[in-house]
C-alpha cells in the first residue's frame, strides 16, 4: 500500500480536543479554499510506502495515545487512510480524522470499520455558497457527510464528533445556517485568518455565538481554544 504524503507531527495538543495525538497529513485536496494554510500539499507527490508512515506513527506511542489524520484532504486516499486507521487501532491508537466531507462514502466507510473515533467535519459556509467557495461541486457530498456523521454519534458508532467552522468578517451572517446544521453534534468556531479580512477577535466571536444560545468552543491564535457556554 503506497501514500501520499504530506508531512507527520509526532505530538501535538491542537489537534484533537483534550487529547495529545500525533498528526499524520496525507497530501491532495481537490477544494481551493481561498484561506486555506496547507496549499504547499494541496498537489504534488511523495509517495512512500504505508509502512514508513506506520513506523512514524508507532514511535510516537509513548507520548501520543492518539493519531489524527489530516491534510490536504485525508478521505482523498481512501484505501491508504484505511490501512493507516487500522495499522494505527492495532497499535492501541485512537483514531481521528480532520475533514472537509467531499468524500462521504471514505467516512462511511471507516465508521462502519470502527476505525475512526472522532471525526472533525469542516461546514465552511451556507449550502448555497459551498461549490462557488471550494470551486468544485461540493455540497450534496458534505451534506451525507454531515448525515453520516450524525447517525453515527446518535447510534454510539462514533464517539467524538465536531463541526469545525471558520469565520471571516462579512460572512458572520452565515454563522446561524451553519450552526442549524451542526445540530446537536459539537461546533468549534474557528478565527478565519487570510489576506484582506481583519481576523475576528475573541470577544467578536464570543459576542457571535451570543444568539446561538448554545455551547461551543472557540479558537484563536491570541487565546487558544476556549470554550464559550451561555448557560454560565
Ligand atoms: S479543504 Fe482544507 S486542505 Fe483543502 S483547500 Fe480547503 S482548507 Fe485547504
């Protein structure tokens, strides 16, 4: 089995929510959000065979009791992921995967294996935006993503999952759509940072999930992640 690689952090604390993972990037993603922070392996190649990558994951057991994959787009190379998800669970590894939901039938699939624990979806704008942001016809593959992943928490076949949504100035009317959508399944609020937008600040993100009425985390560069609750 061969991948394509994109890069492998062996412990992080960002990645996945109150757990120390080590993060494997598989490279390729067919979207071209205008934001987007890892253009450098949104294309190109450096195949390896999937067992360096295992190795990689296996040295970072003692500090990291997770891996979390990422990219680029992990679901782009199904077969590859599968593999890697399942070298990994053997090891004793949790398993999560960072999303953009393009490829519905991948996270279907790895839920019905049991070889994702935590899914963390991106829902990067209303529907009726989606294919003229990623620039490719998108939303109805999200939307069954987003199906998926609900029935699979409601039926205890995935234990975490999380909407991830990034906010730019002049797009905060979207927020409440996006959040509808989520339901009941955990929403991060994430800072949209890219050329030409003036970064949203936490008190501005805390004062935009105001009148959702909900719990939800909320990420910055300048404060981390921190968690918003009305109810205290
Ligand atoms: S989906 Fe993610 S990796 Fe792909 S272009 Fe958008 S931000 Fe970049």
């Amino acid at each position: 089995m061969y991948v394509n690689f994109g890069g492998f952090v062996p412990v992080s604390t960002v990645d996945w929510h109150g757990r120390a993972a080590c993060t494997v990037f598989l490279r390729g993603c067919p979207a071209r959000c205008f934001y987007c922070h890892n253009v450098a392996i949104q294309d190109g190649e450096d195949i390896r065979d999937a067992d360096e990558i295992i190795e990689m994951i296996r040295g970072s057991r003692m500090i990291a009791g997770a891996v979390v994959f990422s990219g680029g787009e992990p679901t782009m190379q199904g077969p590859a992921l599968a593999y890697l998800a399942a070298a990994a669970r053997r090891m004793g590894f949790s398993v999560g995967l960072h999303t953009n939901g393009i490829f519905p039938r991948v996270i279907e699939t790895l839920i019905k294996e049991r070889l994702v624990d935590m899914i963390a979806l991106d829902i990067k704008t209303t529907w009726d935006r989606y294919d003229d942001l990623l620039k490719l016809p998108a939303s109805n593959a999200v939307k069954q993503s987003l199906s998926a992943c609900k029935s699979a928490k409601a039926d205890g076949s995935l234990e975490t999952c999380e909407i991830v949504v990034t906010l730019f100035r002049g797009h905060e009317a979207e927020l409440p759509e996006i959040a509808k959508a989520a339901g009941d399944l955990d929403l991060v609020l994430q800072q949209g940072v890219a050329a030409g937008f003036a970064p949203f600040n936490l008190k501005e993100l805390q004062a935009l999930a105001a009148p959702l009425g909900r719990r939800l985390r909320i990420r910055t560069r300048e404060d981390g992640e921190v968690i918003y609750d009305p109810l205290q």
